[in-house]
C-alpha cells in the first residue's frame, strides 16, 4: 500500500488486499498460470481479456492469418488472399507468382527479371502494390475500414 492505497496483485482483493479468490474457480475463459496453479489468469486467446477472462474483445479469426488487416472483428485480406480469417490463397499461390516481361506487370509496373534469367518478380510504381501492380494503395487504404470487398467492386468504363 502506498500513501493509504492498496494496488492489490490479481487475485488479491479488498482494502487491504487480504481478500484472496483462488483462480480456478474464477477464471472464466483461460487458464491459470502462476506457481501452483495460481493467478494470473491467462486468456485462452484474443477473445477473451480481463482480470478473470470474461470480458469479449473484438478481435479477428486467427489475427487474419497475418494476411490481412483487422477491422471491427472482420479480416480485410491481402490481395491473394481470402476467406474469414484470410488464410486462403488464391490460385496460383501468391508465393509462386512471378513475371517474365513487363506486360505481366500491367501498366503500373516492370518486370525485374535476375541477371541470372529465368522469372521475376513486378517493381511497382509509387502509390501501386501487389504482385502485378494492379492496387492502387490509396484506394486500398480508403475501403480498408469499410466491410466492403474489393471482390465485390466492379468498374464501369
């Protein structure tokens, strides 16, 4: 306690901290992991936070399978990629995209091909991403905290 305040450990409650609630009774969505079985609580993932794990987060299906972004509970997936939690990838697997000429970089992009031979990957334009420069990254960025999918979009001319 300092200056007349207790700031009591988890599991520990009351003016004076004497008041003790065994962890496994109360911890709700976790486990315990402290010595003998004891506090901290520890969520069983990102659905869970608080003292005893009781309390909902918003969070996303496997945090997007590190192939997208979160918003509000809802994965906004890389190109390439699809699905809930965006571990889906699209055919061919973006890991064996590849160019051998400019044109398969569309026209916001060229092909850097190895001195070696063989194929390359696309170097795109300022403002252009993707593996064949075909996103506008200011557009990506503007839909992103919407639950719009760029799958769904389509593009009169």
């Amino acid at each position: 306690c300092l200056n007349a305040t207790c700031h009591c450990l988890p599991g520990h409650f009351g003016e004076d901290c004497s008041v003790v609630e065994i962890c496994v009774d109360k911890c709700q969505n976790g486990q315990c992991t402290g010595a003998g079985n004891n506090w901290p609580c520890t969520c069983e993932s990102a659905a869970w936070a608080g003292t005893y794990c009781s309390e909902r987060t918003i969070y996303c299906p496997r945090e997007c399978s590190h192939h997208g972004s979160c918003n509000q509970g809802t994965c906004v997936c890389d190109p390439g990629f699809g699905g809930d939690d965006c571990s889906n990838e699209s055919f061919p697997p973006v890991s064996q995209r590849s160019c051998t000429g400019d044109a398969d970089c569309g026209s916001h992009g060229v092909c850097d091909l190895p001195v070696s031979g063989g194929s390359g990957m696309c170097a795109c334009a300022t403002g252009w991403t993707g593996v064949d420069c075909d996103i506008d990254e200011a557009f990506r960025d503007a839909i992103a905290p919407s639950k719009i999918s760029t799958g769904m979009l389509v593009v009169i001319a």
